[in-house]
C-alpha cells in the first residue's frame, strides 16, 4: 500500500506589497521531506534521480517547491492502466 503525501498548498498571492507575487518557494532537504512525509535520504535519492534543485554547497542545496512537486508526481505517483 503506498503512502498517500502530504502535500501542503503553495500560496500564490500575497497581501504584503513587499513581497512580490509569484516567488518562487524553496526548501532546503529536511523540510521538503517532511513536506511529502519521507525522510531525508529518501529526498537524497530523489536528487540523484534528477529532481530538480540549486545547489550551492555541499551543505546548501535548496529544492524549488513547484518544480520538485511536478517532478515526484509524473515519476512516482503514476497510477496503473486498465
């Protein structure tokens, strides 16, 4: 049985001028996995297999919320046909 995600909604408007709509979200790797509910390795190998994500350091790798979201839905969460 597979793990349903947990999938917390991305805000696309803000009623503070100083932030400008349309930011792009990012998360570092421990809070993305807690944001689908896997752990840190499991986003690890998610990296290795091409999800998309800034890295900056070794210790500064940052995965943009929208991107990564559409990557795991289209590789993982694939329903069988028929």
């Amino acid at each position: 049985m597979k793990r349903k995600p947990k999938i917390t909604p991305l805000i696309t408007t803000s009623s503070n001028p100083a932030e400008p709509v349309g930011v792009r979200l990012v998360l570092k790797v421990p809070a993305f996995g807690d944001r689908w509910g896997v752990k840190k390795t499991t986003v690890w190998k998610w990296l290795k297999h091409g999800m998309p994500h800034l890295k900056f350091s070794s210790r500064n790798t940052q995965i943009p919320v929208a991107e990564a979201d559409q990557w795991i839905k289209e590789n993982f969460l694939r329903q069988r046909e028929g």
